[in-house]
C-alpha cells in the first residue's frame, strides 16, 4: 500500500517545527529516522495530514556526556549511538540494548529518541529509558520543559506530551560506581521484535549484590521498571542458583505479556524469568 496524501514541512529550526506543529495539532506527526513512521504510514496504520520532517534542524544531531547522563538528540541515528566509545564508556548498557535493534540497515537510518517516542513497548529502547532513569527534553510554544521516561510513558504508543509540542532530546542517567549491566532477549530470528528481553544494572559492593533493578520488552504494556533488590541484596555469584527459583518468581508475577500468534502468554512468562536468571547470573560473573 502508499501512505495517504499528507503535506510535506521541512523547518529549519526549533522554533519553526514548534510553529508547525502549533498549527496543525494533532494532524501532524514528526519525522526524524521513520523506521517505524513509515511502515506505520504505508499500511495505512497511520494517515496524518501534515509531516514535519525535522532532520534539517540544527543542534539535534549530537550525543553529549556528562557526569550524571548522556544526552542523545533526537536526529541521532541508533548506530551513533552504538558506535561512540565515549557513550559506552559513560553508559555500557546503550551498547549492549542497541546491538540487538532490528538490523544494521534499521540502525542506520532509525533514531534512538524516534523509538522512545514511538513508545512501543516491544521496541529496546524505551526500556533502557525507563531503567536508566532517564530524563526526556520537550519543546513546545510554552518553552522546554522535562519529562521523567518513567511519567513520558502514557499508555501502549502512548506519550505524554500535547500535540504542539517535539521531543528535542532524552537524557539517559548514568549508574553508580560499581554497577553491572546487561541485556538479552530472545526473538524467532534475529532482528524480529523480541518474544521476551530484559535489560538489568546490578549495583555491586565486594562481589555482592546492593541493588538490582530489570526492565522488559514485549512483555509488560508500557516500559516499567521490576526492582529485585529485595531477591538479589547480599547475592554473590555463588548464592545465585539458590535465589533463582524466587528470582523467576518475581519476573513472572511482575510482566502481563499477551498470547499472540508468535507465543503464548505463558511462554512468554516463563521466557522472561529464565532470560532474567541467566542474565543476571553473566553479568555477576564477568
């Protein structure tokens, strides 16, 4: 199928975008990598009047880290992200969730704040927003304002922000000293929306657990995130295997996936807290 007729806009700055969007409300949708727009628009998913392409908008293509976060625009194309060594030094987790998007070709052209935006709960990335804490940056005719990823999350492909308004950034938050990260999910074939994944940050004192948080795709309807630190406190890798039954436990009381014609409910359930151990059990022994 093609996309309905819409209109075309390509402002230039901030403040134009904001005008657009101003004018056209909720008719209008914003373009940055469109790998999931576009599908979106050509099966008729999806019929806005007016797109509001904002890759020649200045300032919104770079990845800045700083002591508490790293700042990622919102033209910033996943395999950026992947690829900058100062990002991982900051934030291993971005790395390890981005390697497992779609596929290279996806990760070239699809932006790692398009898919928190896009608030699709099968997607990596807005569980690595949710689980980092992270803060995302909105600019609307009223000015910026911020967002916690934990409040931006309204429902499935669901935001909180209005209609005028553009998500210019997401501030990942970075992890204490001594905190593990890891993520893993398991797809049908490589580069399929997940069955089940989990990404984890284990905060570590001596060898042994102090807190351990996980957060889920495909699994749960908006991205949340499941603290384990009342299972994992005090856990050293050798106390895992007998923590494990209660570890499972926990996960699977924690999501509400769906039955699907891919898996079962149940099978995604139990997918979920056998990904959750064997993860969590990688990263305590690296």
């Amino acid at each position: 199928m093609k996309p309905a007729p819409f209109a075309y806009h390509a402002p230039r700055s901030l403040d134009e975008a904001v005008a657009v969007l101003g004018e056209v409300g909720h008719d209008g949708k914003v373009l940055a990598g469109g790998q999931s727009l576009i599908p979106m628009l050509s099966m008729r998913l999806a019929a806005p009047a007016h797109l509001i392409d904002i890759n020649q908008v200045a300032g919104l293509d770079t990845v800045t880290v700083t002591e508490d976060a790293v700042r990622v625009g919102a033209t910033v194309r996943h395999r950026d992200v992947e690829r900058s060594d100062e990002a991982y030094a900051a934030l291993p987790l971005l790395r390890q969730a981005l390697l497992n998007v779609a596929h290279p070709a996806i990760r070239n052209r699809g932006t790692t704040v398009g898919s928190i935006a896009h608030a699709d709960a099968a997607g990596e990335m807005p569980s690595i927003a949710v689980l980092t804490d992270a803060i995302v940056e909105v600019q609307g005719p009223a000015g910026a304002r911020e967002i916690s990823a934990h409040d931006f999350f309204a429902g499935p492909l669901e935001i909180a922000i209005g209609a005028d308004e553009v998500v210019v950034a997401v501030r990942f938050g970075r992890f204490p000293s001594g905190t593990r990260t890891g993520f893993t999910e398991s797809a049908r074939r490589r580069g399929d929306y997940a069955l089940a994944g989990v990404g984890v940050a284990l905060t570590c004192e001596e060898g042994a657990i102090r807190r351990a948080r996980a957060a889920y795709v495909s699994v749960t309807d908006i991205p949340d995130v499941l603290d384990l630190t009342g299972v994992l406190a005090g856990a050293t890798p050798a106390d895992l295997a007998g923590r494990a039954d209660d570890l499972i436990g926990a996960v699977r009381a924690h999501v509400q996936p769906e039955s699907d014609i891919h898996a079962s409910a149940d099978y995604r359930r139990m997918l979920a807290g056998e990904l959750t151990r064997r993860l969590v059990a990688e990263v305590m022994a690296r």
